[in-house]
C-alpha cells in the first residue's frame, strides 16, 4: 500500500518569499515521485517528477523539489515566489503494479496563496 | 499536439438523468483514469482501465459506469444511482507511471 500526506491545506506567502509545500509518503517499493499543479477549473499540469537518479529534481516555473528516503519526503520549493504562482499543488506517488501497469495515489492538495 | 480531450467543459443534469462524459486520448497511452475532485477532497479515483475491453473499480465507483472498446477512448457515465454528482471530472492517461491530464468537465444537477 502505499499513501501520500500533504502538510497544510493551504500556504500564504508573501510576493517575493520562499514557497515550501510539504509532501510524505509511504510505500512498500521504491516510488516515483511527483508534484502537480492546478489552476482554477483546469487539469492537473506535470510540474516536475522523480524517478530514479539525482535526488534533487527541477521543474517548470522555477520550482524545485527534493527526495529525501530517510524522511520519506519530497517538499517542493521555490526561491521566489510570484503572483502567477497561486493555484492548487498536488503530490503524488506511483509505483509499479505489475504488468507494465501503476498505482498512481494522489495527496489531498495544498492550495497556494500569493500576498502582493 | 498529443494530449487528452475532455468533453463538455461544463455539463449540467437533471435528477434522475444519466450523462456521460467523453475522453479521448491520442498519446498512445495503455492506461486510463476517471477521477473526481470535490473541494478539500483531493482527487478520489473513479475507474481505470490498463488495457481495451477491461477496467476496474477505483475506490468510489458506486453510481458510475464505464467502457473501454478503444484505445483512445474511456467514457464515464454517471448514472441515476449516484445521489451526489455534482463536482468536478478528471480524466488521464498514462505510460510510464506518471498521469496527464485532460482539462476536465464539471458536472452540475439542476
């Protein structure tokens, strides 16, 4: 089984400041990592994943995240945030189910708020 | 482009009235996905499909139908069964262990 907790239902920053959105996971294998992003009435866009290899991973618009397997973590950062950052950001684990498929488990999301 | 189509963008329905939404794919992707998004819930998996003629039950499949006679195509229906459908419909498709995702439909009962 595994299980993905998004800590904070939603983030306020102010224009300018560090974005940290945390996510733990548990799974029994070895997981995929991913972070997703969601503005208001669209689909879930990719923002950036971890597979195997380098433990720090960069997306798109700036963001970045890092896996840490001793703390079952891999919390999304960004330097600087911006207003166009604001939107919902999902964490997700997948792992291999057998027969080339995956069991892909959404976190619950964390909404992002941007204060200029 | 390659991408998932959802159709329609925004669907409303009548008590007791089924409706399906469409997706299509044209990524070549095996595996498919209907999820539902209610606010604060997170995405809560529907149904999903890894291969043609074969699907199964995701964890709130009660109320729900699907097909899957092609490839590119995973339609939903909601049926009378479901008392509360009204929310928001995420399709995706996926190859390599990570999901894309159509634009989705919300669904309103009138």
């Amino acid at each position: 089984a595994q299980s993905v907790t998004q800590l904070g239902s939603h983030v306020s920053v102010s224009e300018g400041a560090l974005v940290l959105l945390r996510c733990n996971y548990s799974s029994s294998v070895p997981p995929y990592l991913f972070w997703y992003v969601q503005y208001p009435n669209q689909g879930l866009q990719l923002l950036l994943k971890y597979t195997t290899g380098a433990t720090l991973v960069k997306g798109i618009n700036g963001f970045e995240a890092e896996f840490k397997k001793s703390e079952t973590s891999f919390h999304l950062t960004k330097p600087s945030a911006h207003m166009s950052d604001a939107a919902e950001y999902f964490c997700a684990v997948t792992r291999p189910s057998g027969a080339g498929s995956y069991q892909l488990t959404f976190g619950k999301g964390t909404k992002l708020s941007v204060i200029p | 482009d390659g991408g998932i189509t959802q159709s329609p963008k925004y669907l409303f329905r009548k008590e007791g009235q089924n409706v399906t939404l469409s997706c299509e794919q044209n990524l070549n992707h095996d595996a498919m996905y209907w999820y539902r998004q209610d606010p604060g819930q997170g995405l809560r998996l529907i149904y999903y499909s890894q291969i043609v003629n074969d699907f199964q039950k995701g964890d709130i499949a009660e109320g729900y139908s699907v097909s899957r006679e092609k490839k590119e195509s995973f339609p939903l229906t909601v049926t009378s069964a479901q008392k509360n459908p009204t929310a928001f419909y995420l399709c995706a498709s996926s190859k390599t262990g990570y999901a894309f995702f159509g634009q989705g439909t919300r669904l309103t009962v009138v």
